[in-house]
C-alpha cells in the first residue's frame, strides 16, 4: 500500500453530553410566572425609590 492508499485516522468522537429531562408544560409555565412576579416586585420596588 502507497501512503494515499490508507484511509486517514479517525477523529475521537467528544464525549456526549446527558440530556436534560424535559419538563413538563405546566412546571415550565409555572417557574416563567414566578420569574415574572419577582421581576414586577422589583420594578415596583425601584419605582417607589426613584419617586420619592
């Protein structure tokens, strides 16, 4: 065999990652409303500080 004749070395393949649980619909929906609130009591909160 020629040295073109052999096929080139194999890369190692990376590690896969493990995948993640998928959430349920309404865990998502319920962590995204409480973000939500925190975010509008800190809204709430840093107008009061900027009114008075």
């Amino acid at each position: 065999m020629t040295p073109n004749d052999e096929p080139p070395p194999q890369k190692p393949q990376p590690a896969s990652k493990p995948r993640r649980e998928v959430q349920p619909v309404d865990e998502a929906r319920r962590n995204i409303e409480e973000y939500a609130a925190d975010l509008r009591k800190l809204i709430g909160t840093l107008r009061r500080r900027l009114l008075y």
